[in-house]
C-alpha cells in the first residue's frame, strides 16, 4: 500500500510541475468519454452497407449490394442469389457441390467458395 502511495505522489508532482490540475484531468476524461460514445453510436446505429464481393481466378469479377434482392451468374456453372439480405449458390455444375451446400450466409466475412471453378463469395462492409 505504502508503494501505491509512493508512486502516486510522484505522478501528482510529476503533473504539478507540467501544470496539469484535476480539472485538466476531469475535462480530458469528460472528452474521451464523448468521443468513445460518439464512435460506438455510429458503429451501432448506422450499420454500414454491407456488400457481395466475387472473386474469379484470383481477380474481383463484381461487387453487389446486399440488400438488392438479385440472381448472378458468375460463370457458366457458377449462379448465386442475392436475397433478403444474405446470398448462397443456387447452383454449381462442380462434381462436390460444397459450394452449394453450404448455404446461405449473412454474416460479414462469411465466404462462399468453390475450389473447381476458382469462384470465392464474400460478405463485405464497405
């Protein structure tokens, strides 16, 4: 306890010397919770549109909106649906059909891939 107070006592002639008050630390408080509010009331209140980003042998082929209800054909045997704000490949002519069996995502980071075509779906914010 006696250190604690040692080295309290420090930082307050520490500050004193720089001419920093407690009301200087009151109002530097008061401010960063302003701004920690204001950050975490946009980040919750304003969700940011989120997008479908495709990807074909290694390069962007389209970027969707997520919340315009649509059918893509990305290739020949690769077609996803855009729908009530999530998407999934309704149909694939890959042998596996792991792309189309795993359904629809709605979740940010979420991806869609099918290893035989190239093809990768993804849930972006943008």
């Amino acid at each position: 306890m006696a250190a604690l107070r040692t080295r309290l006592d420090r930082i307050r002639r520490c500050m004193a010397s720089l001419g920093v008050t407690g009301g200087d630390l009151r109002l530097t408080a008061i401010l960063l919770s302003l701004c920690a509010a204001g950050f975490l009331m946009t980040r919750w209140m304003l969700p940011a549109p989120r997008t479908v980003v495709i990807h074909a042998d290694g390069r962007e082929v389209a970027c969707l909106p997520l919340d315009v209800d649509t059918v893509y054909a990305i290739s020949e045997g690769n077609v996803i649906e855009i729908r009530d704000g999530g998407v999934r490949m309704i149909r694939a002519d890959c042998p596996d059909q792991v792309c189309v069996h795993t359904g629809r995502i709605t979740e940010t980071g979420q991806s869609i891939v099918c290893v035989p075509h190239r093809v990768v779906v993804t849930i972006h914010n943008s």
